[in-house]
C-alpha cells in the first residue's frame, strides 16, 4: 500500500511538471511577437536619431560623417527543462521509525541570443546620394502633400533663379532684400499650392531622361492671377509663358527654363549643423567656423531652423542625445521646431539613401 502510494505521488509530481513545460513551449514563440518587434522597432528608431544627431555634430566640427545601417535582426531563443525525482518508502519492519517521503526538483532555462548586422552605408552610390542635390519634385511633391512647406522650402532649396537662399544669420529680413525676395517666392509657392495653381510635373523627352517641368495652372480667379504674375515677375520669368523646363543651370539659362537648385544632402547638414552650440572649452582649443549669433529679443531675425544644445551632464529631458568629445549634445523634448527640422531632416535621408549593397563587407555582432 505505502509503495503504491509512493509511486502515486511521483506520477503526479511528473504530470504536473510536463503539462507546464509543454505549456511553456508551446506559447514560448507566439509570445515573444509583440514584445520583441515593438522593443526592437524602438531601439533600432532611437540609435538612428542618435546617429543622425552625431553626424550633424560632427560636421559642426568638421569632422567626417559615417552611418552604418542595421541590415538584419535574428534572434535565436533557447529553452530547456530538466526534473529530478526522488523519495523513500517505510520499510515493513515494527523497529524502524522511518516514513514514506517524495520530492524532486525541477528547472526552466530560458536563452535569447539576438544577431545584428550591420553594413557601412559608402562606396560611389552612397557618396552620389549624399552629394547630389535633392530632386525638387521630391520636395514639391512633400509640399503638395501637406508637409511644413516653409520649414521644407527653406531648408532645403538653395536657390530659384537670381533668388538665393542665404540661409539663417543676425541680419535682419527688412536689410536683406534677397533674404526678403526669397521669403516672399516661398510663400508665393505655399499659396500656390494650396491653390491647386503651381506643380511640379514629370514627362519623358526623347531621350528617356526624367525632365520636370514648373507647370502653372490656367485660372480665372484674379487673385491667383495676381499671385502668378507677382512670382514671374520676381523671378524674371516669360509672363505669357504657362510652362517652364526646371533645369540646375544658372548660366545660360533659357526663356523657357526656370533654374531650381536644392541643397544636397551633405550641404543640408552641413547648413543645420551650424546651430550646434559649441561649448566655450572648445572653442578655446578647437579652431571652428563661427557661429552665427541670434538674439531671441530681435523678430526680425532668421533663427537656426535645427538647435542643439550641449552640456556637461546628460539632460534628462531631452528628445534625442549624443556624446561627444566630453559634453552631451541635445535637442530638448519642447523645441517643437528642431523636432520638426530633425524630423524632415531624417525622412529626406531615408527617402534619398539608397540601399546597402550586397557585396559591401558586414559585421555581425552577437550580442547574447
């Protein structure tokens, strides 16, 4: 009786510990879904923010600008079990004292081995990116479709005939009339836009080659028509013409072509890393283009569209941080306008930055 009993236990001590480990296994890969795509979206979101902001720091410094991308995510999870039964039974002997015991033991390992690879965005493709101009469609087709045009415009173009982009500075808008014309042709393309009167349109010429055009719209509406004659007018355009080829050229430009030349993306950063602020210990030591001075108090100045503060600690309420060279580099978490300029900054990048390529040599790093 007392040996059945014993043996009773055990089987219920192995049943119970099998029915749970294969309960765990069961749900152990559906489980890990959720919490592994959405912690690994965010980590892979939050090194490229920082990446960015380290690369815009750099060329404040004038040093190189390296991105490595993060090519794949494998993650490889290992789980066992193991059980041990052991026990006495009472022996059939009125002298000894002894009872009848079970117990045992049990344990769940749980491994999670994760594999990233990383390649380093370069070679002739990347550098091409990264040094021609951003296609103006790309960036009227963003305004068409409701993205911060002025913000957009003004960053991002460098010029639209005569008219130049002379980028932020202490001088006041009512001193500066290119500043001054250029600000008006970017608001002249904003209620244009909204307008429906202006696009960039795209056609094939006989030699195969993508050739936009800056298309205006034929109207009634005597304000629209007021509108498109003030932007001909500044921009020395043919006032009767409805349809101009957009050509990079400035000299030897046609009646018929409109010349539209965007920054590239290695200018963009350059021109919103000059509002890093470099701490006063290095410009003591470290030779640097100067910064641009903007009173806050005067209104009619052009503030840096991209802020980025730095300090000795590391502030605590920040949006993106990097370190370098000694001080913590950051955009704060309410400058909603940097967010926005980083912001834009970024999407561009990513629509602009062609994919790794096969070949180029990877490193993969595991990190379990």
């Amino acid at each position: 009786m007392i040996e059945r009993l014993f043996c009773v236990r055990v089987r219920i001590f192995l049943i119970c510990f099998i029915a749970l480990s294969v309960s765990a296994c069961g749900s152990l890969g559906p489980g890990r879904i959720s919490p592994d795509r959405f912690d690994y979206n965010d980590a892979i979101a939050r090194s490229s923010n920082e990446q960015m902001l380290l690369n815009i720091v750099r060329l404040r410094y004038e040093d190189v600008p390296v991105f490595l991308a993060v090519n794949s995510v494998l993650t490889q999870y290992v789980y066992s079990a193991n059980a041990g039964v052991q026990g006495t039974a009472a022996l059939n002997d009125p002298v000894t004292t002894l009872g009848s015991s079970v117990g045992g033991n049990a344990g769940i390992r749980y491994i999670e081995r994760p594999t990233i690879t990383y390649s380093p965005l370069s070679g002739d493709d990347f550098s091409k990116q990264l040094l021609t101009p951003i296609p103006s469609g790309l960036i009227f087709s963003l305004v068409q479709s409701g993205w911060p045009a002025e913000e957009l415009l003004t960053m991002s173009l460098e010029r639209i005939n005569n008219i130049i982009n002379t980028g932020y500075s202490s001088v006041e808008k009512k001193t500066d009339p290119k500043q001054r014309q250029f600000i008006r042709v970017v608001q002249l393309i904003i209620e244009l836009s909204k307008r429906g009167a202006i696009e960039v349109q795209h056609q094939n010429q006989s030699d195969d080659e993508h050739a936009p055009s800056l298309v205006f719209e034929t109207t009634d509406d005597v304000d629209t028509l007021k509108l498109i004659a003030e932007f001909k007018q500044i921009l020395g355009l043919d006032p009767e013409r409805e349809k101009f080829l957009v050509t990079t050229r400035v000299v030897q430009r046609k009646p018929e072509e409109v010349t539209i030349r965007l920054r590239s993306m290695l200018t963009l950063m350059g021109f919103l890393s000059r509002g890093v602020a470099v701490p006063p210990a290095h410009t003591e030591t470290i030779t640097l283009p100067p910064l641009h001075t903007v009173s806050s108090a005067d209104q009619h100045t052009i503030p840096p569209p991209l802020q980025i503060s730095a300090s000795v600690e590391r502030p605590s309420n920040a949006f993106v941080t990097v370190f370098y060279q000694g001080y913590w580099f950051s955009i704060d978490l309410s400058d909603y306008a940097s967010k926005q300029a980083f912001g834009l900054l970024t999407y561009l990048f990513q629509l602009k930055s062609p994919k790794a390529p096969s070949a180029a040599p990877v490193l993969t790093v595991p990190t379990g």
